[in-house]
C-alpha cells in the first residue's frame, strides 16, 4: 500500500506537468523573505493578467520541469522557488513580476521558458520594458496600412487633379460661351 504522501506528490507531479505543457510562458522566482500578504498581493496582481502563481517544492520543481520543456530551468532551482505559469500576454506577466520585484525588495526573478526559450532575468527585464501586445499589433497594423494609406492618397491627388481640369476647362468654355 502507497503511503497518502507519495500519492499526493505523484498527483502534483501530474497536475503541473500538464499545466505547464498546457502553457507556453513560465517564469521561476524566488520568493525567499515574502510572508503570506505579501504572497497574496502578488497573486492577486498575477490573477488580474491571468496567470498563476504557486510555491513548489525543490525536488518536485526538478521532477516536473525534466517531464516538460523547463529542463533548461532546473539549476535555477534553488531556494524557495515559485512559479509564474500560463498568461494571455508574457509581456504583463514579465511587467507584474519585475514592479512587484522591485517594490518588494525581496522577489527575485531568476529565469523563464517563453514558447520554448530560455530566458534569463536581463531578458525578462527586457520584455517587461516592451509596450503590451494590443500596442504591438496597433503599431503593426498602423505600420502595415501607412504604406496602402500613401498610395490611396496618391491615387487621389491624381483623379483630384483630373476633375480640376475638368472644371477649369468648362469655366473656360462657359466664359468664353458668356463672350
């Protein structure tokens, strides 16, 4: 018979090894020094950029990031290691994190796996400085239509300036029909 411990851990094992394949943005922190409120503030701020955060054991760290594609991450193990999984937009998650790192004093941001690559803290950091991905996409599309915009605006000129003539030349012919 299977000790209720060893079943528990199994379970979590499975539990996050399926929420992190299910996600392509991880990040891993350490969270040494935070006490509960300060946990709860920034999970909150997380949640609101839906994504999780939660504590995890060393050794089920290692075990789960192996199953996945966070091998990479496992020497980053080390410590009170928390997780920041999944996430619409991994530019608010990198911003929620380094605010929060940086107001707390105490979380530190070691690494993160984002659609598969490594990152590293000076990365994250990085990201974080990024516009958010509706600004993004505003400033491609902006980029994509200035050019059709352009030539629209060309074509225009031409066809204004071919019913200005038009125009000019029945003035013309209505002065000179006035004579």
């Amino acid at each position: 018979m299977a000790k209720i411990g060893r079943i528990c851990k199994e379970y979590m094992v499975k539990e996050l090894s399926r929420t992190l394949r299910e996600n392509s943005t991880l990040f891993v922190t350490d969270c040494t020094g935070l006490n509960v409120s300060d946990l709860g503030k920034l999970r909150t701020s997380l949640k609101s950029v839906k994504t999780s955060y939660f504590i995890i054991k060393n050794s089920l760290g290692r075990i789960v990031l192996k199953n996945t594609d966070g091998e990479c991450l496992v020497p980053l193990i080390e410590g009170t290691i928390g997780f920041a999984v999944g996430g619409t937009d991994p530019i608010r998650t990198s911003k929620t994190l380094i605010k929060f790192s940086k107001d707390s004093g105490k979380l530190k941001v070691k690494g993160g796996v984002l659609d598969g690559k490594m990152l590293s803290e000076p990365e994250i950091r990085a990201i974080s400085l990024l516009p958010p991905k509706d600004v993004l996409l505003a400033m491609v599309f902006a980029g994509i239509k200035a050019p059709i915009s352009g030539f629209v605006n060309v074509l225009q000129g031409t066809i204004n300036k071919v019913v200005y003539a038009i125009n000019a030349i029945k003035t013309k012919k209505e002065e000179e029909g006035a004579k």
